[in-house]
C-alpha cells in the first residue's frame, strides 16, 4: 500500500474556495483516472479545515501513485461544469446551499490556490474577496443503498468480507459521474443479515433521488463490471491485504459482527477469478430511504 497526505495552508482564501478545491481535485482526478481503472486503485480523499486543507491518499498499485503525482503537478483546466459539480457535493455535505458570486474571481482564485506548493506551512499575505455565498439551508435526501450477497457458500462469504470494499469503490465511482452525491462512507465490516446473507450498508445524500434509477445504476454496474479486464488491480489489492500489518487484527471484527471464522491469507487465497465473478452474479441491492438519524450515526 502506497499510502500518504498532503497539505496546504488556506489561511488567506474564502474557506469555501479551499473546500470546493479539494472536492474538484478529487474529482477531476478520478475522472481522469477513467471509471475502470479507478475502481480498483485504492482512495483519494481530502478534508479542510479553517487552516489547512489535506488530501489523503492509498494506492495498491504503484503506477497509480505515479499518476497521482503527475496529476497534482500538471496544470488544471478549471471549468465551470466541474466546478459546479464540486460544489453540489459541498452543498450536500455542508447541508447549505452556496451560489457563485463571480466565477471569473473563482477561477483565478483557484489557480491561486493550485499555484502553491504543497506541504510548505507559508500562507500568502493577502485576504482574497469572497466569491461562495450562502443562499439557504437545504435539506438533502439520503438513501442506504445494501448490498447481499445470495449464497450459501462458506468461501465465498469470507472473500465477500474484504471483496465489498471494492465493490463498494466501483459503484461508488458510477454514482459519482451520474449524479451529485455526498457518500458518508460506509459500513466498514460485512455484518450477518437476515440468516444466511452478508452484506453492508452506506449512507449518500443526493440533492434528488429515485431510487428506482439507483437501483438500476448499481445492479448495470455490477453487471457491466469487467473483472478479467481489472483482475490484476484487484490482485494487487489482495496482495496488499494479505500482508498489510494494520490490517492483521480486522479477522476479529469479521467474527465479532459476521461470525465468519477466517483470516487475511485465507481471504486472499480465496480471491480467484471464479470466485470473485460467482459473488459478482450473486449480489442483490435493496434502495431504502435514510433518516438523520442513521445518517449522523455513521459519522
Ligand atoms: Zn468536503
């Protein structure tokens, strides 16, 4: 696992700005990824705060960190459909609706942002004018998407404890380049469900939801998803499961909420290319509205 953070201090920028900067590199850099690839590389993600704004990362693959640092240092072409996107999903993970005042202003204020180094703690002396304005609280609707795994099969449930992570990513990434969505991340254990299925749940907020049409999105997904095509990523992944010293100890949440019995090498050892397409054709996803409360419990 190539795992890292990065950061720049935001000091002097529109907090809003710096927040919308992250959502956009996280974006365009998964765009640019391409859908299949990125589905099995790992995670870009990021955080601002008053001060800082960070993006942290985990590639299995080597040659995806490559990529990574090649994306951050290339020059952005910001433009106005992306960052429009970005700022749907800020408006859904802040619950406020914000309205661009000057995006002229904005853009020059995000290659401001995007001009200076990272991880060097030295903020620009000028204050920049606010270009994000507040409109009005808004409330998003969320839905729990859960994933279940129809079978009986002992093996298949123990590679599905660590498989959902990737199935997870790769729906994950279809939603995202389909609708503006906020993912509150998801269950980080498989949980026994109903007798004999495993499955996870996630949270997402979405300005507007059918969840007809992301019923459909994920059962597509999943049955578009070429695995001989991403085999070697999801290999690395394994891999890297396999020997990950952090991860060592997760076999005892996978007893204590699944009551599978099982390890890491086993789980690794599992991951053919047979079985990981018969738990593809063995899925099921139900759509279920969120209450807040469920919502915030995931936090
Ligand atoms: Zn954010």
């Amino acid at each position: 696992m190539k795992a890292g953070a990065l950061f720049k201090p935001i000091k002097n920028f529109d907090n809003n700005l710096a927040h919308l900067y992250e959502h956009y590199l996280i974006l365009d850099f998964h765009r640019k990824l391409g859908l299949d690839t990125a589905s099995t590389f790992g995670w870009v993600g990021g955080k601002t705060f008053e001060d800082y704004l960070f993006i942290d990362y985990g590639f299995y693959n080597p040659k995806i960190e490559k990529s990574f640092t090649d994306y951050l240092s290339q020059k952005k072409d910001f433009n106005e459909k992306q960052i429009l996107e970005a700022l749907s999903i800020i408006n859904l993970e802040d619950k406020i609706k914000y309205r661009i005042t000057n995006l002229e202003l904005l853009i020059s204020q995000l290659e401001e942002l995007e001009n200076m180094p990272w991880n060097i703690d030295k903020n620009s002396q000028k204050p920049l004018p606010k270009v994000i304005k507040q409109i009005k609280q808004q409330e998003p609707s969320y839905i729990t998407t859960t994933i279940k795994l129809n079978s009986d099969d002992p093996n298949l449930h123990k590679l599905f404890l660590r498989f959902k992570v990737i199935i997870d990513d790769i729906i994950q990434r279809n939603l995202d380049s389909n609708y503006p969505n906020y993912s509150q991340g998801f269950s980080p254990i498989t949980i026994w469900n109903e007798g004999k299925y495993a499955d996870f749940i996630k949270v997402n907020a979405f300005e507007a939801v059918e969840h007809n049409a992301i019923l459909k999105l994920c059962q597509n997904t999943i049955k578009n998803f070429d695995l001989e095509k991403n085999y070697q990523n999801i290999k690395h992944h394994f891999d890297y499961f396999r020997e990950e010293p952090l991860w060592q100890d997760v076999q005892i949440d996978y007893y204590k909420y699944s009551g599978v019995i099982t390890n890491n090498q086993k789980i690794a050892q599992l991951a053919t290319i047979d079985n990981l397409q018969q738990i593809l054709n063995k899925l099921s996803f139900e759509i279920s509205k969120t209450n807040q409360d469920d919502f915030d419990s995931l936090v």
